[in-house]
C-alpha cells in the first residue's frame, strides 16, 4: 500500500515538474488527476458551487505559475496544492465578507468537516489515524482547529465565535497542531 502511494506522489511530482518547464499536456494531467479533490476543498470553505469553480480556475493558474516552487522534501504534492486550494477559497471568502456557515456538532459529525485529500485505500488509513488523533482532543479545541484548517475560518472569527482573545486562539491553534503532527507522526 505504501508503495501506491509513493508512486501517486512521484507521479505528481513528475507532472508538477512538466507543468514548472511549461508543458500545458502536463497540467491537463494534473487537473484531469487532481481536481475532483481541490474542488471538495474549495466547495467546503466558498459553499457556493458558481463560486468554487471560479476559485478553482484561479488555483490551476495559480498551480501553473507556481509549480517551480513546489519542493519534494517539504511535503507532498497534494499536500502542496491543497493548500493553494484553501489559501484561494479563503481569500474569495474573505474578499466577499463572507463568514462560512459551520456548526459542528458534538459527537462523530466534526469529522464529516475535515475534507479526505486522499483517494485511495491506502489513505483510508491515514483518515483514521486523523481521527482518532483529533479525537483526542476536547469538543472546544478541536472544534476550533476543524474550523481555521478545514473552513478557512480567521483567528479573530475564531476569537468572537469562541469568546477567547486571538492570543489565546493563536495558542490553542499553535499547540494543537503541534500535537496533532505527534500523533499522527506516532500513528504512521
């Protein structure tokens, strides 16, 4: 199963690597292979389907331009257009004055916000290693990581929807990804 992986995300890194040279066949590739999972993430954060596939033209545009400054070592492929992903559907938010509608509910429905940028059986695994990792964390803190990474909410949205100083929600987001990256690394 390892090996399915390794091999997606040198076939990433292959495709990333020809997009960074210019070759357009390549991020035709890429976007036939990936934009089933950036759409998920962007749709979750922008909630509007009009608006997600705007966002996601611009994070291909984005991918295109940026795809030279994608480095293997810091993380995987996916990983890093992902995060591009998020960063764009944050800043369509955030340029509308929108604030996402999200209300976790206590119990097992928090997961069901935590988008799978995974696709394989293999990656079942890692989203079970997600979830019992955020599992342990209590109702509050977990809720308020759920919120900041997988709906692009601010720490001063944070801050006002969990009564807290930004400092404090600075802190919390800090340490529980901090302890977050253990458990999972623990958990690999």
């Amino acid at each position: 199963m390892v090996s399915d992986v390794s091999q997606g995300d040198a076939s990433l890194q292959a495709r990333l690597a020809a997009v960074a040279g210019g070759d357009q066949a390549a991020l035709k590739a890429l976007y036939d292979e990936t934009a089933a999972k950036l759409f998920g993430v962007v749709l979750r954060i922008v909630r509007h389907r009009e608006t997600a596939e705007d966002v996601l033209q611009d994070v291909y545009l984005r991918i295109w331009q940026n795809a030279g400054a994608y480095v293997p070592t810091a993380g995987r492929p996916i990983t890093w257009m992902c995060a591009i992903a998020r960063n764009r559907a944050i800043d369509r938010v955030r340029a509308r004055k929108e604030t996402p509608l999200t209300d976790l509910v206590d119990g097992e429905d928090w997961m069901n916000n935590v988008p799978d940028p995974y696709d394989g059986e293999s990656d079942i695994l890692d989203r079970g290693a997600l979830a019992l990792c955020l599992g342990r964390f209590d109702d509050l803190h977990r809720q308020c990581l759920v919120l900041a990474y997988c709906d692009g909410f601010s720490r001063e949205e944070l801050a006002a929807r969990f009564e807290r100083p930004v400092n404090t929600i600075k802190t919390w987001l800090h340490r529980g990804l901090a302890s977050l990256r253990s458990c999972l690394e623990a958990n690999a």
